[in-house]
C-alpha cells in the first residue's frame, strides 16, 4: 500500500490570526477545494473542538457527503478535523513567518478508514483509496494556493 499521508506548506503573507480566521470557517471550504465544494456547520455549531459539519464533495464520477468532527481548534495556531468518526484526518497549521505565516496542510489516512473502505468496497477498496490519496496529492497544493489567494487579497 502507497504512504497514506501527505503533508505541504505555503508562505502567506497575513498574520496567523487573519489564515485562522479563513481556514476554520468550514462553510467557505468550496473557495479553495478542488473536491468539496460545500459544507455547512450542524446547528448551533462552529469552530471549536467536538463541533460537527457536513461536507459535500464531488467528482466526474460521483458526489457524495461526510460528517466531520473537529479534532483541533486553537486559534492562529491549529485548525483539524477527522472525517467518519476518524476515517481520515484533515488539519491545518499555523507558524509565524517573517511578517506572515507558515500555512501546513495535512492528510492521512486513518487505520479505520482503511477498514470502512474494505467493509464498503471490497475488492475495489485499494483503488477507492488510492483515489483519495491522488486526491489528496493533487489537493493539498493547489488548496494552499487558493487559501493563499484568498487571504492575500483581503
């Protein structure tokens, strides 16, 4: 099986206060995601730890949901969420740099997502989560490019 993890980082010029303030806002996700095009906070939620938020991705081939849970929340520093009750893990830090900040994107691919995935799939799970994991490849740069656009135009 392929490392299911992946990591990145991009230099933004803003404090980490203002890149926090854009990247726990899980409901302009679809500003910067090649794949999740939308998520919404359950009622009466919103960036703090064990919050919980929907998700709707899509693809050529499909769309679909998940529910998330919030897993880190510690303003201008970390930012985290595991998806399915910790099938995979999505998080961003954040390190002062120079005048401006040090954005990390992180992904991996959690043991008991490996496990739903085989539950689910079967014989196809290795190539649904090789999927996620070009997927994420792919992501992670052009996400941190897009939040860096974002933040930097104000």
């Amino acid at each position: 099986m392929t490392d299911l993890e992946k990591s990145e980082s991009i230099s933004i010029a803003a404090s980490p206060e203002q890149v926090y303030a854009v990247v726990s806002d899980v409901t302009r996700t679809g500003e910067w995601s090649p794949i999740c095009k939308s998520c919404w906070w359950d009622e009466g939620a919103g960036p703090q730890v064990g919050a919980w938020f929907t998700g709707r991705n899509e693809t050529p081939e499909q769309t679909w949901e998940t529910r998330s849970q919030v897993v880190a929340a510690t303003a201008g520093r970390e930012f985290a969420w595991e998806v399915n009750n910790g099938w995979v893990y999505w998080g961003y830090t954040l390190e002062p740099e120079g005048g401006g900040t040090r954005l990390t994107e992180s992904w991996k691919f959690l043991p008991a997502g490996i496990s739903g995935f085989h539950e689910i799939f079967g014989e196809q799970a290795e190539a649904e989560i090789e999927k996620r994991r070009l997927a994420a490849e792919s992501g992670i740069p052009a996400t941190l490019a897009a939040i860096k656009a974002i933040v930097e135009k104000g």
